[in-house]
C-alpha cells in the first residue's frame, strides 16, 4: 500500500493537536458569538479569547482519547439518513 494512505489513516488531521472538524466546528460558532455580543452589548473579547482557548484545551484531551473523532462526527450525520426498507420490518434498516 502506499504510505500516503496508511498516514492518513493512522493519523487524522489536526489543527493545532486538536481533531480538525471539532475545532472547525468550535470556531466556527465561538468567533460569529462573540463578534455579535461585542457588537450588541459591547462585551469584552478577551473572555471570549479565553473561552475558545479552553474549548481548544477540552478538544485536544478528547482528540487524546478518541483520535479518530472527527471521522466518528462525519460518519454520525449519515446515521439519520432515512431509507426505506426491502422487508417489512420494525425500525430503520440500512438498505439502499
């Protein structure tokens, strides 16, 4: 196999020590936060500085234990893909 391939798989993206997807996701709503609470009510960023720095801090320990996590969200948003089933059965059945 090429090594390319085994290196990806073996080690997923990271920003910064963090899953690349959780902390996308982590700045993603942090930064629009607290560029609207500045604007409506004049709050100071350096609390919301701090705070994405410490969700940053939580996502690396969580990347230490689960370093695949950003994989395991992604593959958590197909799991509610309705599909219909070939047999009548109880429940959701993954079958095309």
């Amino acid at each position: 196999m090429r090594e390319e391939l085994l290196k990806a798989v073996a080690q997923p993206p990271k920003v910064l020590w963090a899953p690349m997807v959780p902390a996308i996701i982590n700045l993603g709503v942090q930064f629009p936060v607290m560029f609207m609470a500045m604007a409506a009510v004049d709050v100071n960023p350096l609390f919301f500085v701090i705070s994405i720095i410490a969700g940053h801090i939580a996502l690396i320990f969580a990347g230490i234990k689960e370093p695949h996590l950003s994989n395991m969200l992604r593959a958590y948003g197909q799991t509610y893909i309705k599909t219909t089933n070939l047999y009548p059965v109880k429940g959701s059945k993954f079958e095309p």
